[in-house]
C-alpha cells in the first residue's frame, strides 16, 4: 500500500517577516499529528521559517482563547514552549484596544471580566452581568430560541448569524432543525445551503486570486447543484459556488464531499483521507511511474473535493478566527462543573460576537443578583396573577359578583 508523504519547501525568502494570525490554534501534538514533517505543525513552521535567510517570526493571538484540540495550552504563545526552539531572542507584547466590540457593550464588559477572572487563575462559575445591558440576552425556551433565530436570519443574513456549541454532536443536532424548521429543507443539500470547508484546499482557486486558496473556515453558499456522485466509497456532489466573504470574487465549480456533513469529527480522519487516496490511485494502475501517478491523483477532482459542514452551528474550535453580528451560544453540559477550559471555551465563544449575543440554556445561577431580582419579580407577578384568578373564576361561576364588578374585575 502507498503513502502519502509530506515534506517541507525549501524557504528562499531573504529578510521576511512572516506574520502567523490566530497563533492560538497552531498545534505542537506530535501524538495526533500525521501530516507533517516533524510530526508538529509548529515545529514545521519554524523550521521553515528558520531556513530563510535572516526572515523574522511574528505569532499573533489571544492566550485565554481554546488552545489547539488534544492541548491545554497555546504553544505558539508560550513563551516557555518557544524557548525549546533556541531562538535568539524572544519578545512579548501585548495589546490592549478593543476593536470587534464597541467600548461600553454588554458583551466587552463580560469578556473583559472572564479575562481577568483567567488571568487570576480563578476557574470558579463566571456570572453575567446584564444589569442595564442591550447587546446579549438569555432564553432557555425552545420556542423564544428559534423566534431569536428567525428573527437574526432576517435582520442580520444567514452569514451573519452562528450558533456555537460543545461538540459536533450538538452541531449537527441543531444543523439539521435550523435547516428543517427555520430554512425548510429537508434533502441533504440544497441550493442556497451555506457550507464550512473544514480543510484548506489549494485545488480549485488560482494562486494569484485574491483568497489564493480555499480556507479552513471560509463559508461557500452554493448557488447550483449540478450532479450527486457515489464515487471511490464516498459521496460527492458537483456544484456552483461563492465564497461568502470574497463578494468580488466570481463564483466556481467545485466538488464537495457530503460525508463530511453530519459527520462527528471535524474533517476526513488521516485514515479516511488515506483510504480516499488508495481508491482514487486504483484509477490509474495501468500508470507505470509512481511519480506521474502521483500527479494524476493530485489533479483529481474528487480527490480534491472541499470538505465542508453546515455552517448554521459549528463547534467554538471552528468558530475560532470568525466573527458575526449575531452569536448563540449554548452552555454545555458540565458534569464536573467549571474549569479552567470551560472558561477558555465560553471567552472564546463570546467574542465572536460584534453585535448581539444569545446566551442559550444557561441557568439562573450563571447571572449576577440583578438577574435574580428581576427572575423574582416575575414570579411573583405571575403568583399575584394565579392568586387573583382563581377566586375570581370561583365566584363567576358562584354567580355572586355584579356585572359592574366583573367589567372593573377584567379591566
């Protein structure tokens, strides 16, 4: 059986700075990791960088941000972990102005206080300050949830609305009644569905456009579905897209992989991804040299297919370098109950937001005393009102109350 090898290019850039955003997310777990050269995407990506002649390394992120899947912390922002790369020096800033958000929101006030409440290592429950605040609201009612959804979908656009759960379990839970009981489609895939690639692609834009590739992340809406293909044990559907975030950018063919879609892992596994190779190279065994085989296969279509997922709701490790008007977020279920990557993951989720935030399923206990007080006053209005209802209806039906005193009763 063949495999497939990556190796590193070599850098021939002189005197480069290379600016690397959203470093949070660059993993060092060689455990898990089986497409790079050293096993580790940060390891290959100083040594390219190192290789240049004289070429800088600029890491950008948030440190209380989610770290890498698999890791409890952000190498790439370490200091500690850089140091085992023997730099020369190494230097740390830190940014403190706020641009998503504008000052004075609901939403920066309480991302900056789950920040400070990290930063003091306290991993306690964090509590919600709405006192006063415009910008986020709360429900745990399914049906105010989906009237907030609807509601998002046309104020906002489907692209500028997300929901951010746990896992791809509840992602795909929500996908599939958002895309049923909001957007009323039921096949698999429909024209106007609103797609995640979840692995870069390098196959079906120029290198010399404006994205230059296809991005883990990017959003595609698909404008027509042209052919459904079950093909090397996958399934696939030849389509028309357009990236949502490149307005100017012309829209193109592609080939997407469906099996992708419901999925519960977040892309084609290594093994998977092998198992698509070796299908694909059967169709080219009478192909003698190894090398023009290769190049077959890697101008395959299929093999090339983008990998995406519904992009309605998406686990907070994919929403990661995203932002959107309108952000759902969902408390997860917490059987050990607050952490320190709990709070990682709810800082995370938002500050996706850069308009209005939707706070799903989280209890009572999760808000501060204001929200206490107001969830009291509800009740009791609602007791005074089943109070006076019942002996009101009592003496209606005993016939003992005048006409004038039920007319002032009603009013």
């Amino acid at each position: 059986m063949e495999k497939i090898i990556f190796q590193l290019k070599p850098n021939k850039y002189r005197k480069t700075i290379f600016i690397i955003d959203e470093a949070s997310m660059i993993s060092d777990d060689r455990k898990h990791s089986k497409l790079f050269e050293n096993g580790s995407l940060l390891h290959d990506l100083i040594q390219y960088v190192s290789q240049g002649d004289q070429c800088k390394l600029i890491f950008v992120g948030d440190p209380a941000q989610l770290p890498p899947v698999h890791l409890n912390l952000s190498p790439a922002l370490d200091l500690n972990e850089l140091e085992h790369y023997h730099f020369d020096n190494v230097y740390c800033v830190e940014l403190d102005s706020v641009v998503r958000q504008s000052i004075g929101s609901g939403i920066l006030n309480n991302a900056t206080q789950l920040r400070f409440q990290l930063n003091e290592e306290n991993y306690d429950q964090f509590q919600f300050d709405v006192e006063g605040v415009t910008d986020i609201h709360y429900s745990n009612s399914g049906m105010d949830l989906f009237d907030s959804l609807s509601s998002a979908f046309d104020k906002g656009g489907i692209d500028q609305t997300i929901f951010i759960v746990r896992s791809n379990k509840r992602a795909n839970l929500f996908n599939e009644h958002i895309r049923n009981r909001i957007l009323g489609w039921e096949d698999e895939l429909c024209v106007g569905d609103q797609l995640m690639v979840v692995k870069n692609n390098y196959f079906w834009l120029a290198s010399d456009s404006k994205p230059g590739f296809i991005a883990n992340g990017d959003v595609i809406e698909v404008l027509a579905i042209h052919a459904r293909k079950n093909i090397y044990d996958f399934s696939f559907a030849e389509v028309r897209v357009r990236l949502v975030d490149y307005p100017d950018e012309d829209p193109f063919e592609t080939v997407v992989l469906l099996d992708t879609l419901k999925s519960e892992t977040p892309s084609l596994s290594f093994e998977e991804g092998n198992r698509l190779y070796q299908k694909v190279v059967e169709d080219y065994s009478s192909e003698k040299s190894k090398y023009k085989k290769f190049l077959k296969v890697k101008k395959n279509p299929f093999f090339n297919s983008l990998q995406v997922k519904y992009s309605y709701a998406i686990t907070c490790h994919k929403s990661q370098g995203g932002q959107w008007e309108n952000v759902f977020v969902e408390k997860p279920y917490l059987p050990e109950g607050p952490n320190r990557d709990y709070l990682r993951w709810l800082y995370t989720a938002i500050t996706r937001a850069k308009k209005t935030l939707y706070l799903i399923g989280f209890p009572n206990d999760d808000f501060k005393s204001i929200f206490f007080w107001e969830y009291l006053h509800r009740m009791i209005g609602r007791l005074l009102g089943v109070v006076f209802l019942i002996p009101f209806v009592y003496f209606l039906i005993k016939k003992t109350l005048s006409r004038k005193l039920i007319v002032q009763c009603c009013i």
